[in-house]
C-alpha cells in the first residue's frame, strides 16, 4: 500500500513521433508509433477516456490492450511513486486527482497518458 506521502496510479500511454523512445512491447520496431502523430495520439486517449468514464470500457482492460507501456500486462498499474519519481507532468496530475479519478490527457517526454489514480 502506498505510504502517506505516496500514490499510487494506473495509466495508459500512447506513444507518437515525439516520444523519447520510439519502441513498445507491442511495437518493438516502432513502426506504429514513427507514423502517429501527436495529435492521433490525443484524439485516440479522448476517446478511450470517454468511453471508460461513460462506463462502456474498463480501464485496466483498455491499458492491457492498447498502452504502450509495459505497465499494460498489469492493467496499467504502476505500483506506490513519491515525489520525484516520474515526469514532472506525471507526478503533478497524478497528485492532482483524487482516488478513483481519471486525468485529463497528460503530455510527457514518453508520449501522451490518462492517469488513474488507485491509492
């Protein structure tokens, strides 16, 4: 469990053209990723994000299918982080939400997230 000065957080990233790291477990040569721009990328998170607030998507079954991070074959789950652990951008709107909350899209330099916070 996440200590008081802890979160803890799920997220699904879609990576783009300007992600730091052009590579996933799901597209280990990045050839998905070099042709999404960042706007795609947003477009397809504001979508998931509706449909997981509206109640037609899970969260933690939308990350396993379709984040880019390798947090996906846990749901998107991070795990407890305390301040300084993440991209500034990260830690500040994880912070920001209350439990159970789902964020607004997040741009970092990994590419673009909607943050669950779970703890």
């Amino acid at each position: 469990m996440a200590s008081r000065d802890q979160v803890k957080a799920s997220h699904i990233l879609i990576k783009h053209q300007g992600s730091r790291r052009k590579a996933s477990w799901k597209d280990p040569e990045g050839k998905i990723i070099l042709t999404t721009t960042r706007e795609a990328a947003v477009e397809q998170l504001k979508s998931i994000r509706e449909d997981i607030v509206s109640g037609k998507a899970n969260f933690e079954e939308v990350a396993t299918r379709v984040s880019d991070c390798s947090s996906a074959k846990r749901g998107g789950d991070l795990g407890p982080f305390g301040r300084g652990q993440m991209q500034k951008p990260f830690e500040e709107a994880t912070y920001a939400l209350k439990v159970g909350d789902i964020s607004d899209i997040v741009d970092t330099d990994s590419g673009v997230h909607i943050i669950k916070r779970t703890a």
